[in-house]
C-alpha cells in the first residue's frame, strides 16, 4: 500500500480523473476498488490531504 500527500491547496478531482483514466465511479472519500486491465485490482481512499492506494496484480502479469 502507498500513502501520497496532496500539496496543500492543491484540491483535485480525483472522481472525476478516475473517471477518465478508468472509466470507473466511486466515493473516494469512503474508498472504493476497481479492476483495470493490465494492472489488477486497485483500492483508492482518501482521508484528509492523503491519497491511499493498494494495487493486487494480476498473477499471470507476474509470470
């Protein structure tokens, strides 16, 4: 699991980036997981200024 620190006063739209990049929606602040392709599983929460992500890869990604 990576923790990333949001620069203060930096207030991006992570919902709305992911949506993009993915195609996924989700409650950030709850935290939500998703599947992408290539990648695996990922769990993204936010919790105040940081940014928590866990990435599971796809076994076969790893042969």
């Amino acid at each position: 699991m990576r923790v990333y620190t949001i620069k203060r006063g930096y207030n991006p739209d992570l919902e709305k980036i992911l949506e993009e990049y993915f195609g996924v929606k989700g409650d950030v602040e709850k935290g939500f997981s998703f599947y992408a392709d290539g990648i695996g599983r990922i769990f993204i929460k936010r919790e105040k200024s940081s940014i928590m992500i866990d990435i599971k890869e796809n076994p076969s990604r790893c042969k």
